[in-house]
C-alpha cells in the first residue's frame, strides 16, 4: 500500500482495530443472538394486564424486561459499530437493519407496558417498591411514575404515536435543504476553482488569504440568503412542534418540557445565561486581541476562525498519545488510569481511518461489553490527542457506572456526560501546557484551549439564548418570520462578540442553519457540563483523597441520581452561579496568558 493512501477495512491491522468479543464473538453469533431476540419477545403478551396485580408480578415482568433489554443493547451496539468500519459493508448495514426492523416490533409489542404500570394505583405501586424482588428497579420506577401527570388517556395517547412519526419533518427537510439541494459552486482560489459545501466551510473559513474569505463568506451566505423563508418556515415548524406537545402533555413551556426527562429546574438554565452575560468581558477582550493579531483595522464575522497562531509541528504515535493522557490522569489514581492504559494499549479503541469509515469519533459503552471508541487519529494533530482523552472519559464514565448499577440505572444523561468527558481535556492541557518543551507549544496550546472554552462555553450559551427567546416568543403567540428571527439572532451576536465585530448584513442567517436547534434545550448542556468539569478539576487537583473520592462517586452513580443532583455528590452545585462564572473567569485568566504569549 503506497505512502498516504487510505486502506481498505481488510488492510488494517488487527491490533489498530477495535475486537467486538465482548459483544458477540462474530457476525453469526450476532444472528443467533437475534433470533434469540425475537423468540424471546414472542412471550411479552403473557404479561399483558398482570403488572398490576401484585409486587411478585410486576417483577416477574421487570427481570423479563432487563432480559431482553441486555440482549437488544448487545445486538444494537455490536450492528452498529460493525457498520461504522465501514458504511459501505453491504453485509454490515443489512445487519443494522434487520436489528431496527426487528427491535420496532418488540417496541410494538411493548408499547402497553409503561401505561399499565404508570396506572397502578399510589397506594398499591407504594406497597410494590418496598419488596425486595423491586428493589434493583425502585430508582427506574420512580423515575417513570413522574410521568404520570403528563400521560393521557390510552386513545389520545395512540392518536400522539401516530403523529409522533411525523416529528421530524421539519428537521428532515432542513437537512436536505442544507446538504444536498443547496449547491455553494466553487470558489476561486490560487490554485484554482475549489468545492465549497458544508463540510469543506470550515477550511476555508481558517485559510489566511482574507479576500477568500471574505469572497467565500459571501458565497455562503448568500445561498442562506436566498432560501431564508423557506429556512425561517422549517424552524418556525419545529418550535411550533415542540410548544405543542408540551401543552398537550401539560407542561407549562416547551422548555420545561425538555428539562423534565433531566430534572434541571428552568433556574439553571437561566443561571448560565445570566452568569455568562455577565461576564462577556474576558470573550470582548479576546476579539480585541484577534483583531490586534490579524492587523485588521475592522474584525469582520470572516475572521473569527482563522487561526492566530501557528499550528504546533508535532508528531505522535498512538502509543505515546496514550503515555500522555495516562500521565495527566495521574491524579485519579491507578484503577482509573491503568483501566484506560490497558483498554487504549488493547483493543477498546478502532485507531485509524480506513475507507468507507464513520468520520469523526465517539465512545460506545455498553453494560455487557467494553467501552469502545472509534477514532480516525492521525499523529500529526495533537487535537487527537485532546480527542483521545474526551473519548477515554465517556469510555471510563460508562465503565465505572455498568460496574456500579444494575442494568435499568446504570444508563448516566448527557448532561453528566460532558462533565466526564471534558474533565479529563483539562486535566491534559494543564499536563501539557506545564511541560510544553517549546514556546511554539505553550502558545498552541493555550490557544487551543481558548477556542476550546469559546465553542463550549459562550457560543452554546449563545445559543441556549437564543433558542429561549425563540420558543418564547412562539408561546407569547408572536410569528416566527424571518425578520423575527433575524432580529433577535442580530442582538445576540451583538451582545456576545462585543464591540470589536463588524457583522455583514448576512451574518444574522447564521440562526437558520444550526442544525442542534431541531433539538430543542439541548445546547445548553455543553456549557454547563464544561463548566462543571473546570471546577471538578481544579477541586480535585487542589484536593486530596476526599475531593477525588466525591468525583468518582459521580463517575459511579450511573443513573442513580438526577445529574443536578449526583453533581452535587461530586462536589459542584450546578443550581448556583459560581461554576459558570468561574468558568468564566478561567477563560479569563488563559485570554490574559495568551495576550502575553504573542505580545
């Protein structure tokens, strides 16, 4: 295989790829173990009507439930990831679709239960939880009776399955819209005419010519530009869906709706927009330095992404991007840091790109299998090693929760997700920045590390912001049109980049071509989970035995508590204003640093 080329599946080395054993030991036992599935659901009709009539019953069906629950997890995890290898796998994605079409009619076919048991009578459901056969299902109990002012009569509740499948329509269509039916053309460059997309934006956004970017800007914006009723229709579809169902379902706003599911009261949400607004300072400063490093005399919107300084020239294999985030999660201990080691060293991770692989990286834990990542690491980015440790944080996260809980609570939200994955990106900067060997690193770094703080802090804040203000407004009965969300979109940025930005008259479009705002009150989490982690790890790092015991309490708590909650159990209390501002603040003192770095 020539220098540079990607391999094929088959190329790869054994040991660069993941080994899904743990799950299914090949792709035939993975069939059997579907038609195991699909026999064993042949008896959920048996308890159809029962759940009700005493403790022993209801348990009976639970210990089935977790049964086949275990076996579904199984056989989805190892179909999907099979078909991440490599999307072009015909035999793969036959398997993931045998498993989707096979787990809607188990669906189907349960669809009765959660109703029968949210109808128990209180008296006697108080009764059921004090058995001892209920006790491994008390907390997964509690959690869905909360349901119960928000269900409907059985009717009403069939007539909103029917509907629910046209949910997404809007969602849909946008992303057709915006990925394939919308064509950019081509931009002028000096080697010639090249693509403009989606995906190719960014790079062109961090080229340093700034007439291209300019040029390309334009370009981009300009097909928003003229699709932005359409655009302004479909996003107006998807508030509306969301202020619906949650009237019908007795929420008094779509937010709180979207909250419920987490139990986050509204206050924390509107705690990390009023902390952040209060503390824009050190994000204005930091678009007046941009605007000093590029010599520009106006910063334009064309500017945010180009990069300040240069790239660190570095080169590192994986294994000593392992060594390294072993060595800046020294300060969890040995259990945490060789469980990692060993998993990275051995085969929890799928390491490199091959064609026809899922792009990107993610982590992939499951109760009965190891905590799997895929990644696509290239050893000339030391980005991938910040990826590295992001990943092995969900991968440890899921780890220590399947070790700690029964198999119905052992599932964390994602809220508590980005804490655990991010702790450990902060944990490796300060390691690397404390030990860069040259200026050129310390800098990159710290760079690196503002940006990083930027997207996650204040520009999904900015967005939380703005997706309140939306729904808002659709509550208040005023029309979502495009000059309504253009205008309100327009004081964000105004409010968040501060007084150094000059906007184009496009950059307000910017609002109807996010796609995470077809997920409504979802944003917000990256932000809160950021700042979480920053004081999670400065409490650990400045603690002792005790700090570092609260942190993996929370790592181990699973489902077991609601995320405001078991972050408390951490030791950072999520409902206060102090973790956001002292976020805040730490993006503060690095914007200081880098001013200094670059004189």
């Amino acid at each position: 295989m020539a220098a540079g080329t990607i391999p094929s599946r088959s190329e790869v080395a054994r040991e660069n790829t993941w080994d899904l054993s743990t799950l299914y030991p090949n792709d035939e036992a993975w069939t059997a173990g579907l038609g195991d599935y699909e026999k064993m659901a042949e008896k959920i009709p048996s308890f159809r009507g029962t759940l009700g009539r005493s403790a022993e019953a209801l348990a009976d069906y639970l210990d089935f439930s977790r049964d086949l629950g275990l076996l579904e997890e199984r056989l989805a995890y190892y179909s999907e990831l099979r078909q991440t290898e490599d999307e072009g796998d015909s035999a793969a994605r036959s398997m993931s679709g045998r498993f989707m079409m096979a787990a809607a009619k188990v669906q189907a076919a349960d669809s009765w239960s959660v109703p029968e048991i949210q109808a128990i009578p209180d008296a006697a459901m108080g009764q059921f939880l004090e058995n001892p056969r209920i006790e491994e299902y008390r907390i997964y109990l509690k959690k869905l009776l909360r349901y119960k002012p928000h269900i409907l009569s059985d009717k009403e509740e069939r007539i909103l399955a029917i509907h629910a499948e046209g949910e997404d329509v809007a969602h849909d269509a946008f992303s057709v819209l915006t990925n394939v039916d919308i064509s950019f053309g081509t931009v002028e460059t000096a080697q010639g005419p090249k693509p403009l997309s989606q995906s190719t934006w960014s790079v062109f956004m961090e080229n340093p010519d700034r007439e291209l970017r300019k040029r390309t800007y334009g370009i981009f914006y300009g097909q928003f530009e003229a699709h932005k009723t359409t655009l302004a229709s479909l996003y107006s579809g998807s508030v509306k869906n969301d202020v619906i169902k949650a009237r019908i379902r007795n929420f008094p706003s779509a937010r709180s709706a979207a909250l419920f599911p987490d139990d986050v009261p509204e206050s924390v949400y509107d705690n990390l927009i009023g902390t952040v607004s209060a503390n824009l300072g050190p994000l204005h400063r930091y678009y007046g330095l941009r605007k000093k490093a590029l010599k520009v005399d106006e910063l334009r919107h064309y500017d945010v992404y180009v990069p300040i300084v240069p790239a660190a020239i570095t080169r590192t294999t994986w294994d000593e991007a392992v060594d390294m985030v072993s060595k800046a999660l020294v300060p969890l201990g040995d259990e945490y840091v060789n469980t990692l080691r060993s998993g990275l060293l051995g085969r929890w991770a799928d390491r490199y790109e091959n064609k026809g692989k899922r792009s990107g990286a993610f982590s992939a834990g499951s109760y009965a299998g190891d905590p799997y990542i895929l990644m696509n690491y290239k050893e000339d980015a030391i980005r991938d090693v910040f990826t590295l440790a992001h990943e092995g944080g969900h991968s440890m996260h899921s780890w220590y929760s399947a070790k700690s809980n029964p198999f119905m609570q052992y599932g964390y939200t994602i809220f508590e997700a980005e804490v655990a994955s991010t702790f450990n990106e902060e944990l490796l900067f300060r390691h690397l920045e404390k030990n860069a060997d040259t200026p050129e690193l310390k800098v990159y770094l710290v760079n690196k590390r503002v940006d990083d703080l930027l997207a996650t802090l204040y520009r999904q804040t900015m967005f939380a912001e703005f997706e309140k203000r939306s729904h808002e407004l659709e509550e208040g009965g005023t029309p979502l049109t495009v000059d309504v969300l253009r205008e309100e979109y327009r004081k964000l940025l105004t409010k968040y980049f501060g007084p150094e930005m000059v906007f184009e008259e496009t950059s307000d479009l910017e609002g109807l071509r996010i796609p995470h705002f077809y997920r409504a009150f979802y944003v917000y989490k990256y932000a809160t989970g950021v700042s979480a982690s920053l004081a999670l790890a400065e409490r650990v790092l400045s603690g002792g035995t005790k700090e570092r015991d609260d942190y993996f309490a929370f790592l181990k708590s699973g489902g077991s508590r609601f995320p405001i909650e078991s972050l408390k159990v951490a030791g950072v209390d999520m409902a206060s204003p102090e973790p956001v501002e002292a976020a805040c603040k730490a993006f503060g003192r690095l914007v200081d640093e880098l001013a200094e770095l670059i004189g």
